[in-house]
C-alpha cells in the first residue's frame, strides 16, 4: 500500500513536470528578445512576469506531453549584458516501480525566456564542456531521486512555490542592482533561497547550475554573507 502511494504521488510529481516541458515545444523557440541591464532593467514601466505565477502555471491540455525530457529549475542570467532566464533540458528515464528514482542525463539544450515578455525565445544545443564540466554526454548522471528521502511530494512543492516567491523579489533587486550594496534587507531571503535550493534542485545538476548561473548565485552568496 505504502509503494502504491508513493507510486501515485511521484506520478502526479512527474505529470506536472511534463506539462511544464510542453511549453518548450509549444513555444516555438524561435526569435530572440534581449533585454538590456543598463536601459530596460531601469525602466519602471518594464514588469517581469512573476515567478510564481508564470513558471509554475505552465499547462497544456490536451496535447502530447514528451516523457523523455526534464526542464531544470529556471536559473537567472546575465549573458553578453542581458538578462535571460535560462532553463537547462535534460533526457532522463523514469525506473517504473521505483517512484522516486530515474536517470538523467547532462542537460543537452539550453531554452531562454524574455523575463518580461514571459515567453521562451531561443534554444541552443549543448554539451557538458559547455558548463565546463567532464561527464560524457552518453552516461546518465546517478541521482537518488527527485525528492530528497523522508520529504513528502506536498512538502516539495510548498518549498519550490516559497523558492520563486522568494526569486520574484531577489531577481527584481538584482536585475535592479547587480551589486549588494543597499540590499541588507533582503539578506534573509538570500539565504532562505539558497537553502531551499539546496533542499530540492537536483543534486547532480548542481554544478551546472553553478556555471550557466553563476552571477545570480555569486550574488546571493555574497548578499547571504
């Protein structure tokens, strides 16, 4: 009785999760609005798409949802002197029977999305060398699970709505102001965001993340301190 809980709970988990990559194909992915930090991130009459109500609102009925893929966290950055919300698309295998466990493979595309806009506007091919890292791009990388042992899927999703309501006010004052200076006020938040990335971001993604988003997460690093 326990595994067929935990088997329904993973399935609405990873259900939800299929819906969200269906965007990457409904999308288009065509084009590409840049967004300038020095004129457009200063302009008070830009507003981003909010976080929590746009990233985690993503559904599409009714259509073929890809099984083979996993959208990562969207990871702010700061490329060529634009702001871009990144989002790294990786092929992973669910093991059936074992419902918090699957594979998954070194992210193989990149899609950006114009944070004030709100919509996917490019993607690129990738490899691991590109986030400078060595993984072969035909292993999987081991994880043990979506879900870190013991927490419970109603537990991992008010964590990940708490992460992008905390990254709807962090993102505005870093796009804002990229340095720390003036933000003491969001230190704790700083913190809590990392925290809590650190609770449910995919281990083995990890330091990819660190690579495709590293000014965003230097910045809360150093605004944590």
């Amino acid at each position: 009785m326990i595994q067929k809980a935990l088997l329904l709970q993973m399935s609405q988990y990873f259900e939800r999760h299929r819906r969200q990559i269906a965007l990457l194909i409904a999308a288009g992915l065509t084009g590409c609005v840049n967004v300038a930090w020095d004129q457009d991130m200063t302009n008070k009459e830009k507003h981003f798409r909010s976080f929590p109500k746009y990233f985690k609102a993503i559904t599409f009925s009714g259509r073929t949802i890809p099984r083979q893929v996993y959208e990562s966290y969207p990871t702010p950055v700061l490329h060529q002197g634009h702001v871009k919300i990144a989002y790294m698309i990786c092929p992973y295998l669910y093991k059936f029977g074992h419902p918090n466990k699957a594979m998954i493979w070194p992210p193989n595309k990149l899609a950006w999305l114009d944070p004030v806009i709100g919509k996917l506007v490019d993607e690129e091919s990738v490899t691991p060398d590109y986030f400078g890292q060595t993984d072969s791009a035909d292993k999987p990388l081991q994880i043990s699970g979506f879900i870190p042992s013991g927490m419970t899927v109603e537990t991992f999703d008010s964590l990940e709505d708490r992460l992008f309501a905390l990254y709807d006010v962090l993102f505005e004052a870093w796009v804002a102001n990229p340095s720390t200076s003036g933000h003491d006020k969001l230190r704790d938040k700083a913190r809590e965001a990392l925290e809590i990335f650190n609770q449910t971001s995919e281990k083995s993604l990890r330091p990819y993340y660190e690579v495709l988003g590293r000014d965003w997460f230097g910045w809360l690093r150093a605004l944590a301190q």
